[in-house]
C-alpha cells in the first residue's frame, strides 16, 4: 500500500475511539470519556495520576495492534473528538454517590471492573450500572470498597460502635444517621463534629465513619489555609474530614456552611481571558476537635456534635485497624441493610428544624429501629445554641434585657436606640469597658442581630424588624414559654 493510501494517524485514532468509547459533555462543558459498557468516565483533557483518558487510548491502539502514535496525532484526534462531543446530550458525573432511576442511588465501589451498589427502598444488590443511567468519575481520593456482606442481621453496626468511643446510645444512633445520610446524594446532611477529652479516640473514630465510605485509603487532614485548597479537596471526594480544629475563622465558618448545604464557585479558566470554569459543591463533611472556640450561630444550625469518652483499656494502633479492616465487608453490609429500611419507613418531616431533610431521616430512622434519634438531634441543636451564647456577649446581655420584659411584651425601638440601651446594661454602673467586637453603630448591631435570631428564638426572645412612618426599628418580644412549646408542638 503506498503512502497516500495510508489513512492519516489522526483518523486511525479518531475512528478507535468512536468505536470503542463514548464521548459526552456535563453541564459546565467538560468532554468525558467512558469506555463502552463501563460507567467510569474520565475527562478527555485529564493529566492526572489517576489515569487520563489519553493514557487509555495509547494502550488500547497498542494492545490491539495499531501501534505507538505520536503526541501530535493524538492531539489532533483528541480535539476532534472534544469538538464533535459538544453538540451530544448533557450528562453529569458523579463521586462515590449518584442518583438513580426509580428513586434508586447508587454508591460506587471504586473497584476497576465498576461494580457498585444499587440502594432502593426494596433492597440492595450490587451490580455494573448502565453508563447511560451513571457515570462515575474518579479521582487519587476514590479508593475502593470491599464487597458489602449479606444478611449480616445487624452485627456490623454493633462491631462499629464497640470499636468506636462513643459517649452514649444518642450519640451512637446520631452517627448511624449521618452515616446513612452520607448514602443519599440529595439529602444534605450535618457535618458530625468529633468532640471529647484528650485520648478519647476522635480521630481514630472519624478515620472510621470515612471509610465506611471512602474505603481504607479514606483519611483525615490538616484544615488548607485557604478557601480555593478547601474547594479543590471538596471537589475531588465525596467526605472532607478535617482533623484536630482548634479555631475556625469567619471565612473557614462561612466556607463550611456552603460545602453542608451546597454553593457554588467560579473562577477564571485556565489560559483565557473570558471563559470561566464552574464548581458546584454539597458535600459531607466531618470535623475533629476538643474546642473550636466561638462557634456562629449559621454553622451551629449545620453541626452534629458526637462526644467520644477516654476508653477504659487501650488497644495497640495495629490491632486496631486489622480487626476493622476484617469487620468492615459486615459494617457496610449491615449499614446497606439499615438504609433499605430506613428508606421504606414513612415518617413525617420536621418542619421547625433548619436541615429538615436530616431530621426526616432522624424520623425515618426512629420509625425503623425504634431509636430517639429525633430527641438526640434536638437535643444537641439545643446544646449548640448554648455554646453560641456562651461565647456571644451580644448574645448573653439581649437575653438579660429580656429577663427583665414582662412575657409578651414587644419592644420597639431604632437600631441606635437598641445600642445605647444593651450598651448601658452591659457597661453597669461600673461602666466596664466594652468587649473586642462589640457593635459600634446601630447598624451593625442589626446585623448582629440578624445572626443571632435563630439562637435567641430557641430561647424564647423574638426579634423582628419593621418601619414605622417615621423611621425603621427593631422589635423584641420576650415570648411566653407556654406559647413557645404550643407553636413547637404544631411545627
């Protein structure tokens, strides 16, 4: 055959590829490749360590007898391929955790041949999906999952709990919740914070919720120091730990309530001056620490505090991890098992609680096991707010003024007048200097405010704004504890 017979390089590449891969687009505009009859998808502009899609189209023309083509023939091929893709159907991909059909999810078990487990109300199987159903996307922080055990009636939860220090049986069934709400790609879930005296195994215990999950390369890590490292850890897994905190900054505080209940980011694409790369984000999260210090009112109402306790008799770090490794096919098979049932209950949702969907799921899981988890949930969202107030000043002298109102009473006046008012009552006769923070003008006061609203309302203290014809004004109502409990037990 003479040369001009030969088909270019290019072509060769570009009619393999058609033949053996599936080429679509997501949303943001990004081309993935997904092999034929696979679900893992990979983009086709990848250089990760993780395995590109270029890398895999190397080695399947090699292995098939094609031969070694050069960077510029595959190049070329590629951008074809990228241009030809973007009129397909938009599809997303997922990590660890997909939506299904037929109000089933999926979670992916990071094994190479794409076996994953469907989850529906009826029951689980594990199965290879339908590409066209899933995709799965992985990354260096996808590892893989044992083959969940079956009919294990139970005994992996008990194994869990025994090689966790949990404090007591609320906190336990609290981690059974967020566990399975970590299976569910749209419930939004609070992110436990792992608290408790030095040696109580906090970290030991978060490494463990993890991989439940994310297998047994899942682990903790340090807080990045900013915002755009956050996000990139965020985007890459499906559980971000974060280990041993010990102050959260507003910015780090705002940053975790958007990765609870989900926000998205946009920055500048990579060698262009008009074009924009978009990241949206709603991810599990866990924490670990002793203190965090001033916890804000907005990121407590997406906390799950977890008390762990000292043990009585310590194990070596070796035995430790060889009996959960061993346990863990039965931990996710038992855990499988309890999300079936918690799924098929019929509960009511709460409507009074700010993560409404992890309180139905609270509720859910009530119904199925007969637990009190809804009470622990309240319970710890009460005990939060009291940690806010214990570190608010603002805080802790509106309540003191409101102590003093006759239940029922509604007070009104300006943001300025507010100010001079809980100025002069904290000051005292004493005229004590006025703490780091406090407000200066009325109207940063409203704002202050505005964030402690939840946290003085589940004291019974209403604030609320209006405008009179004159000027605006800030109202308080010291609200009767009878009519608070009636309005609780309708909600």
């Amino acid at each position: 055959m003479s040369e001009d017979d030969k088909d270019p390089a290019r072509q060769v590449i570009a009619d393999y590829a058609q033949q053996f891969f599936r080429y679509f687009r997501t949303a943001d505009g990004t081309v993935y490749a997904q092999k034929n009859g696979h679900p893992v998808a990979r983009p086709i502009r990848s250089q990760g360590t993780t395995g590109s899609h270029r890398q895999e189209l190397m080695v399947g023309l090699f292995h098939d007898g094609h031969g070694v083509f050069n960077g510029t023939a595959l190049k070329e091929a590629l951008d074809l391929i990228e241009a030809l893709a973007l009129s397909e159907h938009v599809q997303p991909v997922h990590i660890r955790v997909a939506p299904g059909l037929d109000g089933a999810t999926w979670l992916d078990l990071g094994r190479d041949d794409g076996q994953s487990v469907r989850i529906h109300p009826t029951g689980w199987t594990v199965l290879t999906p339908d590409p066209a159903e899933v995709c799965w996307r992985r990354t260096q922080l996808t590892g893989e999952l044992p083959m969940p055990a079956k009919d294990t009636e139970g005994k992996g939860i008990d194994l869990l709990m025994r090689l966790c220090n949990f404090a007591n049986a609320d906190t336990e069934s609290l981690a059974i919740a967020w566990l399975i709400g970590c299976l569910g790609p749209s419930v939004p879930v609070p992110a436990p914070f792992l608290t408790g005296p030095q040696g109580a195994g906090k970290s030991t215990a978060g490494r463990m919720l993890v991989r439940i999950i994310e297998g047994m390369s899942g682990d903790l890590r340090r807080a990045p120091k900013d915002e755009e490292n956050l996000i990139s850890a965020v985007a890459a897994g499906w559980i971000t730990a974060l280990d041993n905190l010990s102050h959260l900054n507003p910015d780090l505080s705002d940053l975790m309530c958007c990765i609870v209940t989900g926000a998205e980011t946009i920055k500048r694409a990579l060698f262009t001056d008009g074009d924009v790369h978009r990241s949206r984000y709603r991810r599990p999260l866990l924490l670990t620490g002793i203190d965090v210090g001033v916890i804000r009112p907005d990121l407590a109402e997406r906390l799950l505090p977890l008390r762990l306790e000292r043990p009585r008799v310590r194990r070596t770090e070796a035995e430790l991890w060889v009996e959960f490794e061993e346990a863990l096919p039965v931990i996710l098979g038992s855990l499988l098992d309890l999300t079936v049932k918690v799924r098929a209950a019929d509960a009511e949702t709460p409507t009074d609680l700010r993560m409404a969907d992890f309180a139905h799921l609270c509720a859910q899981l009530d119904i199925a096991t007969g637990l009190v988890t809804l009470h622990a949930y309240r319970t710890s969202l009460d005990d939060l707010n009291d940690d806010v107030i214990e570190g608010d000043l603002l805080a802790q002298t509106v309540l003191k003024h409101a102590a003093t109102l006759a239940t029922g009473t509604e007070v009104r006046m300006t943001s300025s007048e507010w100010l001079h008012c809980l100025t002069a009552l904290y000051a005292g006769e004493e005229s004590r200097p006025l703490p780091k923070g406090w407000p200066t003008t009325g109207k940063v006061l409203s704002d202050r405010l505005k964030r402690l609203q939840p946290t003085l309302a589940a004291r019974n203290v209403l604030i609320d704004w209006g405008r009179s014809r004159t000027a605006r004004y800030i109202e308080m109502t010291h609200q009767p504890t009878e009519q608070a409990d009636q309005q609780d037990s309708l909600l």
